[in-house]
C-alpha cells in the first residue's frame, strides 16, 4: 500500500519527528511498548490490506489486545482488526464474518490471560485501571463548598485548592497557555491537597488496596461531574484540543509561561511543574509535529463520513475501509482518552502514528500513476 520510494523518504522525518515527544520521558510510563505494539498491528493490517492473509489480521488483533493490557486507551484499537476483515470486499459476507470472528477470538483471548494473571495475583479477574484516579483529578477541579457537604474531610481539605485552580487557568492570556494550566491542576487538586489528607484521615482510603482506591475516587468523580455537567464538559474539550493542538511543543512566540510557577500547588509542594513545561523543538520539527497532529485529525473527521457509504456498503478498497476504521479509532481514542484524562502530550503518542499513517495514505491516494509503485497490486495474490 505505501511502496512509493517517495513516501518512504518521507516517512523518515515524520516518524522519527514524532519521537520528540520523548522529550517529556519522565513522565512515561507503559507508552514505549504500547507504542511499539500499535506499530507492530498496524503494519500487519497494512500488510492484510495489500495481500489479504489471514496470519498478519491475527497478529494485530494480538498485538491490540496485549497493548489494552498496557494501557487502557488500547481498548479503542481493539475493533480495528474486526472492522478491515467484515468490510473486505475481496471475501463474500459469510467468509468474512468468519475471519472477524477469529480475530476477535485471538485479542479477547489475550485479554482473558493478562486478566487470569490479574486475579492470580491480585484476586479480581479484570485488566486493572487507576482511570478513576485520573478522572479524580479532573473532578475536583469542579468542587464548590455546597459539594463538599457530607463528604470525606480529603475532599473538603480540596476547596481552596480547587477555587485557586480554576483563578490560575482563567488568568493565562492565550489559549495553549490555558490548557496547560488545565492538565496542571488536575495535579494540584490530587496530590498536594487530597492524597494526603486522605492517608491521613480517611480510614476507607487507608485500609483500601490501589484497586479500592480507584472505587473510592471514581464514586467522589461521579458526583462531582453529576452536579456539574456543563463545566466538565468544557474540560473534557478543553483536555480533547490539548491532544491535537499540542500545547507543550507550541514556540515561545506563540504562548506564554507563568511568571511565577509556584503558584501551582503541584509545581509549589511536590517540584511536579508536569503540565506547565513547555518543549522546544525546530521550526521544521514543530511543524511536521502539530502538522500531523492536526492534519491527522481533521483528515480523520473528514474520511469518517466521505468514507462510511462505500465501506458500509463493501464497495471500498480494502486500503480504504483500512484508514476508514483508523480514522474512527483516532478520535474514538481522542473522545475516550479526553473525557478521563488530562490532556498531557504522553498520552498523545499513540494518536500520532495513527495521523501518520492516514496522512500518508492521502499522499499516496494524490500522487501520480506512476509513482504509486505496486499500489495497484493490493489484491494481486489472492487466489
């Protein structure tokens, strides 16, 4: 499908560019093997696309299910494999129904075995997630005093936290500016005001496991979200153009940075300034970067619908319905992503590859005859 000597030479500097965000290498955490897990998937399906075996269908479905074991997000990868083989015009209905049955077979048994390994360990037969913990600190963000009635003294300890994050993030002057502030305080309403006080003074939290833990933080978010619905979806938007505008690699020209970073608590009591740092990159390092983040995206919002009809209809390419499935994982991914967690650029790093991987195929799709050497030949070595 990209066999193009042109659009390898140009694959290069996008995805080694893409790297930079390894700036940020502290605050990673499983992404180096997700990561690499999702490239791997991604290929085979490339590979599906251009040949039609079965074999590199099951080892993304495989690669997908192990990389949902790393991280959460993983699970909106998960229907991609599924969706390229119902939608292969190349096999009759029933033929494909059956592949995508296999498929889904393979990546639900890997997640039965990391789940298995879970409850031998740990006793809960799940995948295991701290997204309550995440969500949490979006939540508290939203806390008024006539919200902390009731509840445990770690969530009233929170309010002046609280009150001082939404001032800071209203203050900053322009736009990347503000969302950097945003994924700051979802830290400094964790860490500084309500981790410790709930070590303290909580005893469900103290006696609570990292599993019950998540329980307790998902129930204070719930609430919170419930009695403030319009204004966590302003920081659900908010942390969703965080993943595409990037903020943290945006130049100095273009935004600005607090005069005095001690006014977050997170940056003031821990040394953890992780939302506010702002990277430098190149000029050309900065434009392939928020380029293919924001070119990836709304190429992604433009091909979900232009594409539906002809994939849902079996009547697309196998390469097409491909980067139709990959244009709804990116902003299911995005949607997913946003709604629970800050929008920090670690969380980014598997979107990216999927903007690549559109945006060279639209490359490929406008470049001449002639120079899309063997894109004609996708369906060559079927019987």
């Amino acid at each position: 499908m990209l066999r193009s000597p042109l659009v390898s030479i140009l694959a290069i500097p996008l995805i080694l560019l893409q790297t930079a965000v390894y700036d940020s290498s502290r605050w990673l955490l499983t992404e180096s093997v997700f990561i690499s897990l999702t490239l791997i998937g991604l290929a085979m399906l490339c590979r599906h696309a251009r040949r039609g075996d079965l074999a590199p269908l099951l080892v993304a479905a495989a690669c997908f299910g192990m990389s949902t074991l790393l991280r959460s997000t993983g699970m909106a990868f998960l229907p991609l494999p599924l969706l390229v083989a119902v939608f292969d015009r190349r096999f009759p209905l029933w033929p494909a129904l059956q592949r995508a049955a296999i498929a889904g077979v393979i990546a639900v048994s890997v997640l039965l075995s990391g789940m298995g390994w879970t409850y031998v360990r740990h006793g809960h037969f799940e995948i295991g997630s701290w997204a309550g913990i995440s969500l949490l600190g979006k939540a508290l963000v939203l806390l008024r005093p006539e919200d902390a009635v009731g509840k445990p003294s770690a969530v009233q300890a929170v309010l002046p936290a609280a009150a001082e994050a939404r001032r800071l993030m209203a203050e900053q002057p322009d736009i990347a500016a503000r969302l950097r502030a945003q994924v700051q305080s979802s830290g400094d309403v964790r860490f500084p005001a309500f981790w410790p006080t709930a070590a303290r003074e909580w005893p469900e939290w103290i006696a609570a496991d990292g599993r019950g833990k998540d329980l307790l933080a998902r129930a204070i978010a719930r609430d919170l979200i419930s009695a403030h619905p319009g204004e966590y979806l302003q920081l659900w938007a908010h942390d969703w153009l965080s993943l595409i505008i990037q903020p943290a690699y945006w130049p100095a020209w273009a935004t600005t940075v607090p005069a005095d970073r001690n006014a977050f608590a997170f940056c003031r009591e821990m040394n953890n300034c992780w939302g506010l740092e702002r990277y430098d990159l190149p000029l050309h390092g900065q434009v392939l970067l928020i380029g293919a983040a924001v070119g990836g995206a709304v190429l992604g919002l433009v091909l979900i619908p232009l594409l539906a009809w002809p994939v849902i209809r079996r009547r697309a390419s196998p390469d097409m319905a491909l980067i139709w499935g990959t244009a709804i994982v990116l902003h299911g991914s995005l949607l997913v992503t946003s709604a629970v967690e800050a929008g920090h650029v670690r969380y980014t790093v598997a979107l990216h590859v999927l903007d690549i991987v559109m945006l060279l195929w639209l490359l490929v799709r406008l470049l001449p005859g002639p120079m899309r050497l063997g894109s004609a030949r996708t369906e060559e070595s079927l019987p």
